[in-house]
C-alpha cells in the first residue's frame, strides 16, 4: 500500500490515487489473490481415515476437505485503496491453526504469509 503521507518526486498523489483504484490493479490484485487461495488449499490438511494417526473413521464434525474447501477469496476495497482478502471462513480453521489438545497446529497461516509477503 503506497502511504499517502509521503511525496514522490514527479508524480502527483491525484496519479497515484487514479492508477492504486485502476481496473488493471483490481485485476491483478485479485490474481494474486486467487493464486494465495490455490497455494493455501493445496498445503490445507483433510481428513483421510486411512492415515494410521487418526483415531477415528470419520471427522468429528463436518465432512473430509471442509476446512480447505472453505478458504475463499474476498474483495474488501475501500476508500484507501483495493483489497483482496483470502481466509478460511471453515468453525475449525483455529483448531487447525493453532492445534488441540488431541490434534496438532498446523500453523497454515505463517506457511502462507511467508512464500507472499514481503518483509
């Protein structure tokens, strides 16, 4: 996000404005979005009651593939400038996240973050 604050040499804020709430950045934007929902459904855990460390047959609550499926893709431009915004939407994503006392973190988010955010 450009700060408002600071002055960049020939160009004026009105251009700066004009170009940040353009059609060509909204697309690309939600492309990269799109591509941050792909990555994070493919590394998202799913039930599979053949895998020797579940204990039961089927998922406690919901169906197998429910928490990947539930990762979407949200457009949240405001005043300010355009917004895409990729979250899993799924009553369990903070279980998975951070783990229980019966299941393990999976810590999706900082696996996210760090292959698309720039530090």
């Amino acid at each position: 996000m450009f700060r408002k604050n600071k002055k960049v040499k020939g160009i004026s804020q009105e251009q700066i404005d004009k170009i940040m709430h353009s059609d060509a950045v909204n697309i690309k934007v939600s492309q990269k979005a799109v591509e941050v929902q792909t990555f994070w459904k493919s590394i998202a855990p799913v039930f599979d009651p053949n895998d020797p460390r579940e204990h039961r047959k089927e998922p406690k609550s919901g169906q197998p593939g429910d928490y990947r499926d539930s990762v979407i893709v949200k457009n949240v431009t405001d005043a300010d400038g355009i917004r895409w915004r990729v979250k899993p939407t799924d009553f369990k994503s903070k279980w998975i996240e951070f783990g229980t006392k019966n299941e393990p973190e999976h810590a999706l988010v900082p696996k996210v973050m760090a292959r698309y955010r720039k530090p």
